[in-house]
C-alpha cells in the first residue's frame, strides 16, 4: 500500500465525517428559506423564501427578538460574573496559599457539580427563586448560569493561571505591589488569551442553556433555545419557522468558531492535556 | 489601601476577598440548593399566594420513587443510552483523531468543521434532527427514496427511536471525544514512533502496541466522564421525542422534569433528583478510581 494511497483514503474518511457534520446542519438553515408546502413535496431544489424568518423575526404572535434580546442579556452578564469570580477564584486557589485540603475540596466539589444534571438543580432554583422573589426574572436566570458555568471557569482559568511564572509575581511583590496591583497590572495582562478563551466558551453555554431556562422563565423572559423550542410543539410542528429561528440562533456560535477557532481549541481542552 | 505595602498580615485577606465570589456563588447556589431539595424531598410543597405549605412525609416520596413507572424506564433508558452512545463517541473519535493527526494539509479546516456540534444549543441539534428524520419528508426519507428505498419511521417505533436519539448524541459529542483524544495524541513522545518506523513495524502494529497503551489513560478518563455526562441528557430528548413513543426515550432528567414541573409534584420530584444525584455520584465515584488506576501520579 503506498503512502499516498493511504493520504487520499484519511481524506477521504474525514471528509465523509465532516459532511454528516456539515450536510445536516445547511440542509435544516435551507429549510429555513422554504415554504412549508416546498418543504413537505419534498423537491430537493426550491426558491429561496424569507417568510419563515420574517415571520420568526416580525410577526405579532412571535417572541423572538424578545428572546433573543433576553438570550443576549443573560449570556452577557452571567459570562461577566462567571468569567470574574472564576478568575479571581482560580488565582486564590492555585496561587494564594491557601492550605491544599481548601482548593482540594473546592474544587473537588466544582466537578461533583458540573457533573450533575441541570434539571434536578433547577427545581430547588425554581424554589428558591420563588421564595426570594427572584422568579421569572432573568436576575435568576443570569445568577443560575453564572453558577452553572462557574466550575468550567475555575478549571480553565486555573490552567492559565498556572501558567503565569511565579518569578514575576514574586519580583512585583519585591517592588512592593498590593495584591490588587499585582493582579490589574501584571496578572490580567498576562491572562488575556485565557480570558478570551474562556469567556467565548462561558458565553455560547449560557447562550445554548435549555433546562434551567425553560424552568425559570416564562412568556417574557423566554430565551432563544426556549422561543425554538415552542416551533416544535402545539398540534401542528411549525417546521420552517422551527429552522429559520435555529438559523438565527446559532449566529453567533458560528462567528465565534470562525474568528476565534484556536481559543476554542485551547479552552475545550485545556483540563485534558495536562 | 493603594498605597499599603504588601505586608504578611494582607495575605489571609486577600484570599479570602478573591475566593469571596466563587464561594458565595457556590454556597447559594450549588450547596443550599442540595439542602433544599433534601429538604423538599421529605415533604409535600403546595404553593398558594406565593407562599409555601411545607408538611413533612417521612419516606413515602422516596417510596413512591422505587415503584415509579417511569423512572424506571429512566433509569433504564438512561443507562443503555449512556453506554452505547459514549462507545460509538469514543470509537469514533478515537477513529477521526488518530487519522486528523496524520493529516499534513487541512488539520485546521477538519478540527473547525468537526467542532461545530459542540457550540450549537442542543434544542438546535434536537431541531435539525427532528427535520432530517421525519417520517414524510425528512432528508433521510428522500435519500432512501432517491435509491428506491422504503422510508425509516425513525421516532415512531419504540426500538428505533431509542436508537436514533442515541445517535443524535453521537453526532453532537464525538467531537467532544475527538478533540480530547487528538490533543492526547499530539502529546504523545514522537521518538517513540521514530524507533518504530526505523524497526520497520506496519501500522497496525503501532496502533496496537504503541498508541493505544499510551492512550489508555486519555481513553478510560474521556470515556468515563462523558459517562456519567450522559446522564444530563435532556435538550434533545424533549424536541425530538418527549420520552416517547410510550416510555421508549425516558430518561431520568425529562421523568424529573414532567413530575417537578408538568405536573407540580414537588416532592416526588426532588426524591427524583436526590435519587438521580446520588447515582451520579456513584458513578463519578467508579470514574475518579478509574482515574487514578490508569494514571498514578
């Protein structure tokens, strides 16, 4: 078997799993710009329509730039207070010295957390959210995320935080730099791809977040994932209006893995490697 | 305080002030919730007013639990779901990772292509296979048409729908295991691989003697973490599928969701959840020894 044979055959095989990646995802935005009749005849070519979206986007009976303007809300601030008490988490734990037993539990818990299933979280959210007078309010929702997400930024700024040499840590403080100072001036600069990092990610899970959303929001805090969801249910699924707001919602997942694919890379494996 | 000097006695302050968030975000909502569903889960809650009626029922809401129809088939559905999906993840991913990582040309455009499941909403992913396996006019339906062939009632029949939300989960967290996998084996000693080609061993020999026994760490610890995370499956199951037909796809989060939440029976709900925590835990116990056989540091 000669190399080059072998080349066009690892081609070949990735490129058939790129396009089961790939094929499904296009097929489903096309829909989008179908009419519900061309969708269900079945005809492979159609004219492209944009009543699904504006139906989604304009019409009385849809929520969607609510949604979407909720979605975006809550993704921002939960990424902010997620992105900031995980960072300066992650440097108390790794470089404050505490005693090893208090990261060691700390974060031991963090991944008890991130392992158990949102749902069952939610209900007790949902409790106390009412008894705080924080339900339906995206407050709660932001707050829930932010705590969701939180043991992903641990884990992750505390890879980059490692990462920062000690010699320069130990040379501001020989200068006489407060701990604020030393974290403002030297420690987040030499953060930033790490923030960068993580916070895309910290963003695109709140943004994508269904279970925990769809239990502590209602009508007018509905986010994105909840507004799709409501296409798929009722007597009738509404098929293309269902695909041209999923087109719609992954926007922004889409322009962040192409602008920022190596951040991705780096974050989502940043715990395995080391 | 700008002006202070670093002196020994900041530093228990500082740590404290620093980790304040992080704990406090935790405490109020990761350990207090825990209390409160333990709590509610030996009670019954009825909410009137937006007040609450606690009354304490000792066990029976665990009782009633044990005897629950379907969270049984949840916890069934969702252990052979958590098993076959994360075997099919992992074989598949180790398959494109081992042949990513021989690519010279193009590593970047696979890897951006491949990530993409990850960073979509799973009620997107529950959507677009909710589209591509429709019975009338699904793009699998024309495709088997297009070769004369019968269409596939992929949701409809217990065993086949079962079977099409496991590869549903397949599509979106190969990528997950790739990922991991492939930086596993970038990271992998390249003189090893050297004296092997200067031995002249074929690359089946490789793959078997070389590759995998220093994969095994990566492998067992992916394998065992997407394990116990298939227990978080839910997204997708509720688009596609609503544990349906029958109790074909329950899985333990949509049985939490339908007793908590459709039909408000809290407690029973959070004997639920406390069930399933503990499982969970179990099983995340099984992956941390997993961890430390296959890697004593």
């Amino acid at each position: 078997m000669s190399v080059r044979r072998a080349a066009i055959g690892t081609h070949a095989t990735l490129i058939v799993a790129a396009l089961v990646i790939l094929v499904p995802t296009v097929w489903v935005i096309g829909a989008g710009f179908r009419t519900q009749i061309s969708l269900i005849s079945g005809a492979i070519a159609f004219k492209p329509n944009l009543a699904s979206f504006s139906q989604v986007l304009w019409s009385r009976g849809s929520d969607f730039v609510l949604n979407f303007r909720n979605s975006f809300v809550v993704a921002i601030l939960s990424t902010a207070i997620c992105l900031a008490a995980g960072t300066l988490g992650a440097w108390s734990m790794h470089r404050m010295g505490w005693p090893r037993w208090v990261p060691h539990l700390f974060l031991g818990w963090t991944m008890v957390f991130q392992m158990l299933p949102p749902v069952a979280l939610a209900g007790a959210w949902f409790t106390m959210a009412r008894g705080a007078g924080l339900d339906d309010t995206l407050a709660g929702l932001v707050l829930a995320h932010a705590t969701l997400n939180l043991p992903m930024a641990l884990w992750l700024m505390g890879n980059f935080v490692r990462d920062v040499p000690r010699e320069l840590v130990e040379a501001a403080c020989i200068d006489g730099a407060s701990t604020p100072m030393l974290l403002r001036r030297i420690v987040l600069p030499l953060l930033a791809p790490g923030l960068a990092a993580t916070g895309v990610l910290l963003f695109v899970f709140s943004w994508n977040e269904f279970a925990v959303a769809l239990n502590l929001t209602s009508k007018h805090t509905a986010t994105i994932p909840v507004g799709i969801a409501k296409y798929a249910q009722g007597f009738e699924v509404q098929y293309t209006q269902m695909a041209a707001s999923s087109a719609l919602s992954i926007i922004p997942a889409v322009l962040l893995l192409l602008i920022g694919q190596r951040y991705i890379v780096k974050g989502l494996t940043a715990g395995a490697v080391k | 305080m700008a002006t202070s000097l670093r002196r020994q006695g900041d530093e228990p302050a500082w740590r404290w002030l620093t980790s304040a968030p992080a704990f406090a975000l935790m405490l109020a909502l990761g350990v207090l919730p825990l209390l409160n569903l333990l709590a509610m889960s030996f009670a019954n809650v009825a909410w009137s007013n937006g007040a609450a009626t606690w009354s304490f029922v000792g066990l029976a809401n665990f009782r009633a639990v044990a005897v629950d129809p379907l969270f049984r088939a949840g916890i069934v559905n969702t252990t052979i779901f958590a098993i076959l999906a994360v075997a099919g993840q992992m074989a598949l991913g180790f398959v494109l990772a081992l042949l990513s990582s021989r690519v010279r040309h193009g590593r970047i455009v696979y890897r951006t292509v491949f990530i993409l499941p990850i960073l979509l909403p799973g009620i997107v992913i529950g959507a677009i296979w909710k589209l591509i396996y429709n019975y009338d006019f699904g793009l699998i339906t024309q495709l088997l048409a297009a070769f004369g062939l019968e269409p596939i009632d992929w949701l409809g029949q217990p065993t086949m729908a079962l079977v099409s939300v496991i590869l549903v989960d397949i599509w979106h967290w190969t990528p997950f295991c790739f990922l991991l996998l492939l930086a596993g084996i970038e990271s992998l000693p390249q003189d090893v691989y050297e004296a092997a080609e200067v031995d002249g061993v074929s690359w089946w020999q490789e793959l078997v003697h070389i590759t995998l026994p220093m994969m095994w760490p990566t492998i067992a610890v992916t394998a065992a973490f997407r394990l116990v995370l298939a227990f978080k499956v839910f997204d997708e199951v509720y688009l596609l599928t609503g544990g349906g037909p029958g109790t074909a796809t329950e899985v333990v989060s949509f049985t939490i969701y339908q007793r908590f939440f459709t039909e408000d029976r809290v407690g029973l709900g959070s004997a639920m959840s406390v069930a399933v925590i503990l499982v969970v835990g179990a099983l995340l116990a099984l992956a941390l020894a997993a961890r430390r056989r296959a890697a004593p540091a």
